[in-house]
C-alpha cells in the first residue's frame, strides 16, 4: 500500500464529508448513531468474533497483559459501547447555536454561532470501543472523523467501522464522514499529524509517550492530555471527618484513572491528629505509603519519599504525603510538582478556599471535593472525548463543546463603516 | 550578549512576575494603567526624541516607505496611545468571573472561572504604539508579557518600556509583568517562540512572511492571523440599493485592512442592473477592477481577471470581480479561493441568508452588512490583540477574552465519587 496516497485519499474524502455534516441536521446525526447501533447489534457476533482474532493474535505476540486487557470486548462492553450511542443521541447539538446576539452602535447586530472544527483526527491504542465513542462524538458535533487505532485491535475496528458506515449511509450522511484507518503502517499517523488540509486537529490517547511524540511532531493541533499528578491538600481549619473521606476516596475509588490523588498534603498544625487515622484506612485498602520525615515521625512505619514521589504519577496504589506549614506552602508545592491536572483543598476557611480556587492554576481547582470528580460525565458534558492538561482552546474534561469553534455572525440592513 | 542566557533570564521573570500578575485585583490593574499613562505624559518629549533618532536611522536604511511611515509617533498617534491605555482600563476585568456555576446529581457545584493564560509573547514590527496596546491588554488580562519589537524601533520601543515598568511599579505590580526586549539579536525569536516554559502563547503581528514562519518554527502555540482575502456576494435577491452601499463601503472605506472586501460576486440575473452603477462608484474612487469575462463583457473598460486574482489579498485599490449563477456557487467560489476571515451575502432571501451563515466556514459571517465591521472595536470587544484565522481557541477578532484561558472550579461538602 502507498500510504502517501492513502493517506491523501483519507484526507480528501474525510474534506468532503465534513461539508456535508456542516449542513446535517440534529435529526440526521440521531438518526446515523441509531442506525449504528442497530448494526453494531447486528452484527454483535461477527464483531466478538473479529475482536477474538485480535486476542489471540496479541496474546501470541510481547503485548503486555494490560494492554491484552483493555482489547478484549467482553459481552458488557459490547453493550456499554452500543449504549454510548444513545447517550450521546440524547445530547443537545451543540452546532449552529447562537449566543449574545447584541445590537451594536453602528446598527448591526453580532453575536457568535458554534460549528464544528473540520475533520478530527483521532490516535488510539488497544481498546476497540473507543472506535465507537469517537466516531459518535466526532458525527454529533459535525464533523468529520479519521480514526487510527492501535494495530493489535485492526480486525475488530474494521468490523466496527463497517457498521458505523452502513449507519452513516442508512441516515443519508456520507460514509467517509468516519473513516477507520485500514493500516497498521506507523507512517500513516505522521501523514495525518502532520497534513493541516487533511484534519484539523488531533485528539491522541493513550500513553504519555504517544501523547509527547505526537504532539512533538504534529503540524495539526493537538488537544493533548499529559499527566495528571493530583494533589489534595487538607488545611489546618479542614472539617476532618471530609478530610479522611476525600483523601480515601481520592485515592482508593480508582487506582488507574488520570484524576486519581497522587500527593496528600497536610497542613501541620492538624497532620498529627488525621494522619494516623489516614494511614489506617490506606493501610486496609492496600496503599502504600511514602511520606517526608514529618510524615514518618507520625506514622512509623512508612516508606520515605524521595525527590522523584513528589512528581509521579503513580496509577497505581502508592500514595506520597507531606506535612507543610500552610495553604502558602502547599501552593509551592503543588506550582513545583504539579501538572495541572485537579487539586483539592479540604477546608471551612473562606478565604483560603477562595485563595485556593483562584490562585492554583490547574485544569480543576475543588473544595471539599474528591478529585475524581474531574470527568466528563461528573461534570455534566454528557461524554467526553479526553481531558486536556492544555490552557488553550479546552482545558480540562473536553466533550462536545471542545470539539467546535465559534465564529462571528453579523446580522445588518445594509449598515457600512463610517 | 549571551542570547540564551538573556532570554532565560526574561522567560524566569516572566513567568514569576505572571504569579503574581493571576492575583492582581482590577484595581491594582487600572491603577497601573492609569501609572503608565502619565508616565507617558511626563516622558513624552524623550520618547518623541528617541522615535526621532529610529526614524533617522531607518531612512538612511533600506526600510521600504510603509515601515517608516507605521514607525514615526506622531502626535496625533503619541495621544491615541495614551488614550487607548484608558479605554482598557474602561473594560471590565475578565480574570476571575465564575460562569455556569450548576450543582450536579452528585451534589458537587461545578462551573468554570475565566483565569490568564500565564505568558503571552509578542512579536511585532515597526509600529512602537503596539509596545503600549500590547502591554495594557496582558496587563488587564491577568498575564506577563514579553514583547519583541522590530529592530527599527529600539529606541522608541526602550523609552517607552520605562515609563511602562515606573506605572507596574507604582501600582505595587511587578515591573517585569511587562518585558521589552531590549536586543535587535534575531536569535532572541527563536528562543521566544521554542520554550513553552517562557511564554503560554504567542501573538505575531505582523506580514504573512513572519508569520508563516513563526509559526511553522513554534513549540508554543501561536494565535495566528493570515491573509484576509474577503468576498461580498451579491444574491439576485438582493436590495440593490444596500448592495452597492455595502460593496463600495467594503472596498474603499480602507485599503490596507485585512477585513476589506478582495473579490466581489454577483449573481448573473442581477449583474447586468448593478455592476454599471458599481463600476462608476469604484471608478470615482480610483479602484481598478479585474473581471471575469461575464463581467467584462457588462462593464468593458474592466481588464481580465486571471486564477491568481481569486486568491489575493490586494491590500490596495483593485478588486477582483466575477459572476456566478447562483448562492451555491458564490459558496463554492469562497470555499475554493477564500481564506476564511470575512464574507458577506447582500439578500433580502431569508433562507438563503440563514444557509450562507450557516455554512460559509470564516471567523466572520454577515448578512446586509460591510466586511469592515469585522474588528474588535465594531463588535464591542473593547480592544483587540489581533485578529485570528485559526479555529481553535480564539477565533476572529481576539479581544481580552483571547488572552485567558478557563478552568473548572468545583463546590464541594465533603462529596466523594460513588
């Protein structure tokens, strides 16, 4: 296969379908998302069937078990993805709204409408559902799709990406409005990122090496999602019993998840009398602890942090806590070492709650509040499309909205500028 | 001068000084802008002084005659200047203001708070008045700034530094919130433009040329604004009284303004009763007209058009025109020669109005009215960093808006995730 050519094929037909869903309907999109569920039930055993291959193929090559995990379609992932579609039908369509339509001085009248980016190119690994959520998000806001999954999942996307275009056809919108990349070529990728006319941003998810290179290398765009390092900081003047229920539940509810407490700080003056109780309740769910010298003189037998806790991402059950003099300092902490991701504060100080929300310069700044809140879905977006530890154009869970612009519209009676 | 070092020095400061800058209040902001303008006044002569020994220089150079003339302080301009740093200090402050504050099932509170963007980059030619424009819209927007002025205008650009590190100071902000460069060292760009860990953003302004370069070598994310190759379409439904209003005023109001109309459409059943009466109003305005051969053949003083008129951006008295058949292939025409700034349909048909707004894919849209309303003056943004082609992020006029950035703030009581 010529991927150059491809590539510029995908590109120009992803280019001509995005016209066309500029112009669909609210009416046609849930229509198309209906009609692919319908063909993903369908065709439910040849696509189980298609992911089996996948499996063993994986399982025969140097894939890691976690990996192996996340591309299995078991029965009720099957049916979550095919109940995604529903959901993201019964969003509100976020193109062609209109908002603060004012009259100005001169007569006219300005407001702006959002509509959707383009073409949205989107680079994942492993898990085949994604093919799904993708493709249904990228159709309900307007625009055009290219898909690259990982390789290990090629048979089971292909067979999904029959369905979504028999779905897009049933519906009258144009197949090439989602296309599937049907190469494990690795030069296709830096065709898409780097052909501006071919899409019009990138969405990576997966690894923080993927997400690096790519946004290294991308002459398209990239929403991106870097680390999350999470930080929940219990103050002084906290209500203790929300302390200990956060900080456990920000750390246990999920191990793997990008918003999930990495760093406990405790403020002095209150460590002594939460810390002990903390490390409790870490110790029953299995989280090993790694805390400064303050840290271990309260609770003996800890692990002591070294430079390079205070900046990892653990996704996984180890936990580092410091002691800090006050809200100041935990603020420079969380500057030095944070990634922007979601911070907490527990307290029922107003004014350092207020400090705190507008002073920390993350993506989601909380009060009493677990940080895994911080998705889509909590939030209210409906579905989400990734997060972004960007500041520009989506900051934080990006759903719908993230994946539309807003342009200018003028409405005159023949006024000109004096 | 070690550029490296220079410029790791001013990106340091920067980004401390942007901390500080966050928590500023709107006070302290006005009051610095109010400082700088009467820093302005007491140093008028010095300045005036210092723009007279760049223009020396730059006439004995080789600068062409429109970079001398956009160089020189005037009075007139000095004044505007100095007005201008009042009408930002008018604005409202848009650091802090907490939208869409909504509880959730979960009973979390969860909105969004409007926050600075940390560092914007500057880089611009020529004119020295933009060192101020540029300096009061970060200043007001919560953000440093590092501004990188033409070599031409060193002088004018250093005096009026001082006066704008004397009003930070006396107003108690850093004077390192705002940083001029103080070398004409190209290479100072290159490391302005390659540390995401100096500035957030970059805004060129400036020729094509720079900024096509700026941003193909950027690793921070640049607000971009190309050609602005604008279209007026004249449907056979139109007023023809308020098309020739609008096509005249959109041509000749001004020349060199990215927002003037470039290509005028007319539909061929309404052609032959307006562009007569065009062609003498742009005649008397001493426009030269490049025509298709429909067109020439209408009005035959007009020379022929060739493929490259489609696509210029002329700057200057010349417009190209051509007749279509109908609304679907003026679109085509903008889709296939515009470069998505700002496009007009003159009609009085409602659904066709509605169908233009709706998919002419440009940062401005209008319907009735002149492409020159497309600023951010006109459409009440106060104030305008610069105008931008992009889709992400901002589009169009960018106001103090562009320059922030919104993060999630989340309400709690002690909520943890279920």
């Amino acid at each position: 296969m010529d991927i150059q050519q491809y590539m510029n094929t995908v590109g120009t037909s992803a280019r001509t379908a995005s016209r066309a869903m500029t112009r669909a309907s609210a009416g046609d999109k849930n229509r198309a998302l209906q009609a692919i569920a319908e063909a993903l039930h369908a065709d439910r055993e040849a696509i189980l069937e298609a992911n089996q291959h996948d499996l063993e193929q994986a399982r025969q090559g140097e894939l890691d078990a976690a990996l192996v995990d996340r591309l299995e379609l078991t029965a009720g992932r099957f049916d979550d993805m095919v109940a995604g579609l529903e959901q993201v039908a019964a969003l509100p369509d976020p193109v062609g709204a209109i908002t603060d339509l004012n009259y100005r001085p001169s007569g006219i009248q300005v407001g702006r409408m959002r509509v959707p980016l383009g073409v949205v190119g989107i680079i994942y690994e492993s898990r085949p559902n994604v093919t799904v959520d993708a493709a249904a998000l990228c159709l309900k806001s307007g625009n055009a799709a290219i898909l690259r999954g990982g390789s290990e999942a090629l048979r089971s996307n292909q067979a999904i990406a029959a369905c979504v275009r028999r779905g897009l056809t049933e519906a009258g919108l144009p197949e090439d409005a989602v296309q599937v990349l049907d190469t494990s070529d690795r030069d296709a990728v830096g065709e898409l990122i780097g052909h501006p006319d071919y899409a019009d941003v990138i969405v990576p998810r997966g690894g923080k090496g993927l997400i690096e290179r790519i946004s290294r290398d991308a002459r398209v765009p990239v929403i991106k999602h870097l680390d999350g390092n999470c930080h929940v900081y219990i103050d002084d003047q906290a209500d203790l019993d929300k302390a200990v229920r956060i900080a456990v539940n920000a750390k246990t509810q999920r191990y793997g998840t990008c918003n999930t407490l990495e760093t406990l700080l405790l403020a002095r003056e209150v460590a002594g009398r939460v810390l002990p109780e903390l490390a409790d309740q870490y110790r029953q769910a299995g989280v090993e602890l790694r805390g400064c010298d303050e840290s271990r003189a309260l609770v003996p037998d800890m692990a002591a942090a070294s430079e390079t806790d205070w900046a990892e991402e653990y996704l996984a059950p180890v936990l580092a806590v410091r002691v800090v003099t006050d809200l100041d300092e935990a603020m420079d902490h969380i500057r030095s070492y944070g990634s922007g991701h979601t911070e907490s504060i527990v307290t029922e100080h107003y004014s350092r709650a207020r400090r705190f929300l507008a002073e920390v310069d993350s993506s989601s700044v909380m009060v009493n509040a677990s940080t895994r809140f911080a998705d889509g879905f909590e939030y209210g977006l409906g579905a989400e499309i990734g997060v972004s530890t960007d500041k520009l154009h989506a900051r934080g869970p990006v759903g719908l909205e993230g994946l539309t612009s807003q342009k200018w519209v003028v409405l005159g009676d023949g006024e000109i500028r004096q």
